[in-house]
C-alpha cells in the first residue's frame, strides 16, 4: 500500500471503526464511468480527477470488472451490477438511482467542478456500501444557484494585487483548481515551508508521484500555472509571517489554507486586508469564512477561537512523537526536534524530517494511536473531494467578496451532500476575541487607512 493510499484507508478505518488493513480493502473499488458523447464527457475527466484519488476510475472498460458504474447524461449503461445515474444542465444536477435526464446546456466550469464534488461523495459511498459512513441522501438534486454566487460575477475579471495562498495542502489545491475556471488576473504568491510528503498525493489534487520531496509551493504552483492565462503564480517557500516580516502594510488579500487552529489566528494577527478562509474537519465538514478589516462582526481569530480539543491534538501528537509540548507548538519539525524524534524512531532519517510538519510524521508514525483515539482522530487527512469540497467554497467565497456580497460571513457545509443556502449565516465577534478586542487594532486598522 502507498503511503497515499494509507492515509485514505486510515481515514475509513477511522470512520467504520475497522482495521486499517480491512478499510484498505474496502477500498480497493473500481468506478466505470460512462458519459454521453460531447461536454458530458469532458466533465466526467473533470468527475474523475477527484475521484481517482480515492477509488480507482476507468472510463474504457466493458464494466465486468467494476463495482460500480456511473451513467452520465443520455447514454446506455455498460455493466451489469450496480449503478448510479447523473445528469447536469447550466442550472443544476441530479443525482440517484434512477436515470432523470436534463435538457439544458453546459454548465459553468466552476458549477461543474462543484458538480463533480457531489458526485464523488454518492460513488464513495455507493462503492464502499458501509453504513457506518456519513448518509448521503439520494435522489440528490444541486440547484448550483444555491451557491450564492452573486449575478454576473463568474464572467467578470477579479484582479488580484499583493495577494497571498498562505499554505499549499490539499485546501490550497483544490482552490486553484476550482479558480481556474474563473478570470484572474494580477499576481498570487502561494507560499508554503514545507516539502511534499508521499501522503498528500491521496488529496492535493494537482500533485504527481515525482513532486514527492519538492518544496509544496513551488510543486503547486508548477502544476498549476498552465491553467491560468491571465495571472501570475510566484512561489515562495517560507511561512506567510516570514513572506511579510519588515513590510510596512499588511497584504491586500490572504486567502488561508493551512491546518492548525492557532496558525489561523496568528495570520489574522497580520491584519489582511481582506481574509478568506476555508478549512476541512477530517470528513465531516466544510467550512468557509471571510471578513474584511475594519468589520463589525467575526474575524479569523473569533471562528478559530483557542478550544481545549487544541491542546489535546498537540498532547497526542508530543506524546506519540516523544517530543516536549512546546516543541510541537512550533508546528514545524527543526533539527533539534529531528534529532529528538529519531532517537525514538531510529529508523526516521532526521534531515528528511526537517521542515515537515508534527502532524504529518505523526500520521506516518503512529497511524494505530491516531485510529483509536479522538485526538488521533483530529489528525486524520480527509478525501480529495472534501478538499475539493473546500476549494469550490473558497472560490464562491471570493466571487461574493470581491463583488461586494458580505451579508454572510461563514458557511458549515456537508460534504457527503449539498451545501444548503440558508446555512450561511453572519458570525459575531466573539467575546474576548484576542484580535477584536485587542485595544491597539482599532488603531493600526485605521492606520492602513482602510
Ligand atoms: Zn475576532
């Protein structure tokens, strides 16, 4: 098993409270996907590009040897066991066990995109069949207007100036590939510390075997900049505090995607113009924020508030790595702490650890303390499609910011089905919020003259 394929079967073992060695089986599924001739058939590549990093996809098959099939669009099915029928119009998609066909065109490519999350999450679940999964319920019907995109805003350009993707994980790629269908213009630097570990490649949806060992902003960024004509893609391999230390003004825009609660509030501490922000809990949620300074209502640091669960996930992972508390609070390995670890782990090179992130290794190392306990549980990579579930949201997200939308700062969506519009909802300031009720912020906010 690849390490990539480890960290979805330690995500289902988790999820059905088996072994890992059971969920890898479980696993082990092929989708046949049929689609009608046509745009119906580009968008299942689009279907498969998320899919495949969970379940193996073929799309030239007679179907004897799938579990699954998956029947798009007005086209005869090839299998003879189970399938589930989907069909998508500009307006929408359906979803379920029966074939309903839609009559109208292609859909936006961002629509399609969130389309193809959708129904990542019913072949998952259909292929696995486990009840112990999140219920998805079918037949499932996506009106993409419940997105809340604001009229016209996929067709008009957003330009981009001094803006910045703080962290290259799985969130940042499925940003990128949602944005991609959008016009961007300007400059966005995406930075990230880290080199890419073998088990991002079950999420990053952008990432190739041979990436493994590259710096994760640079990884991205190569893979990515092909897809986008108008914009300029730059790289940086440092943390977004180091990228702004000694400027004078915050950045006009940071669009977040790193992992750790405490390194969101920090960045919200660098006073971003304007905050957008999503995030994945393992494979049960996705949420999306946003907040422009000066606001009367929540910032980063008050939906990111400290939650003694954070403890406990740093408690976990000091524990299983035999490292101090403190250390792990760094949130990146240095020397001193590679050191450390390989004297518990003689087997663990110390320079190749260097730069990582505690919550990887600790996936790597202790993938049986990380199944069986909550904490652990925290730790846990999600699939792709949620990734990809929280890029769509991110990209929505800034469609309504930059076109002025702000009657909504934060949206909890279910991954394993549609996002519901009336969920979105207006965060207030949280009571004690570090930030917000800092007495110097009022005053540095004014003093960028926003
Ligand atoms: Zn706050």
């Amino acid at each position: 098993m690849t390490t990539a394929a480890q960290q979805n079967a330690m995500m289902l073992a988790s999820l059905l409270g088996v072994g890992e060695d059971e969920a890898a089986e479980q696993l082990d599924r092929t989708v046949l996907l049929t689609a009608e001739a046509g745009w119906k058939s580009d968008w299942a590549l689009e279907l498969a590009r998320v899919l495949e990093r969970t379940l193996h996809v073929v799309t030239e098959d007679d179907g004897s040897g799938c579990n699954l099939e998956i029947v798009i669009g007005k086209v005869d099915g090839r299998s003879t066991g189970r399938a589930i029928f989907a069909d998508l119009d500009a307006s929408g998609l359906l979803v379920g066990k029966e074939s309903k066909l839609l009559s109208g065109s292609k859909p936006h490519g961002l629509y399609g995109a969130a389309a193809a999350c959708a129904v990542s999450a019913v072949a998952i679940h259909s292929a696995i069949g486990a009840a112990a999964l999140p219920e998805v319920r079918l037949p499932m019907k996506f009106n993409f207007a419940d997105l809340g995109v604001p009229p016209g805003a996929l067709e008009r350009e957003i330009v981009l100036r001094d803006a910045f993707v703080a962290g290259a994980g799985a969130v940042a790629h499925g940003f990128l590939h949602a944005a991609r269908h959008l016009v961007l213009s300007g400059t966005l630097t995406v930075v990230d510390p880290k080199t890419v570990k073998e088990g991002v490649l079950n999420r990053c949806l952008y990432l190739e075997p041979e990436d493994i060992g590259s710096d994760k902003a640079a990884a991205l960024v190569g893979r990515a900049k092909t897809d986008f004509a108008g914009l300029a893609l730059v790289a940086d391999p440092r943390d977004l505090r180091e990228v702004l230390k000694g400027r004078t003004r915050p950045p006009e825009t940071v669009f977040v995607t790193v992992d750790s609660r405490a390194t969101r509030r920090s960045i919200q501490n660098e006073f971003p113009h304007t905050t957008i922000d999503a995030s994945t809990t393992d494979v049960s949620g996705v949420i999306v924020h946003s907040n422009s300074l000066p606001t009367a209502h929540a910032c980063l640091a008050c939906i990111y508030s400290h939650v003694p669960e954070e403890h406990s996930r740093e408690r976990a992972i000091a524990a299983g790595l035999g490292v101090d508390l403190d250390v792990v609070r760094k949130g990146f390995i240095d020397a001193d702490a590679a050191g450390t670890i390989n004297k518990k782990y003689p087997q663990i090179d110390p320079d190749a650890i260097v730069g990582s992130a505690f919550d990887s290794l600790f996936r790597q190392l202790c993938a049986q303390q990380a199944l069986t306990t909550p904490e652990g549980r925290q730790i846990l990579a999600p699939f792709a499609f949620v990734s990809a579930w929280a890029g769509i949201l991110m990209a929505v997200e800034m469609l309504r910011t930059f076109n002025g939308e702000c009657s909504t700062n934060y949206w909890r969506v279910d991954p394993w089905n549609l996002p519901i519009a009336r969920a979105r909802v207006m965060r207030k300031k949280l009571a004690g919020c570090q930030f917000c009720f800092n007495p110097d912020t009022d005053g540095l906010i004014s003093s960028f003259g926003w």
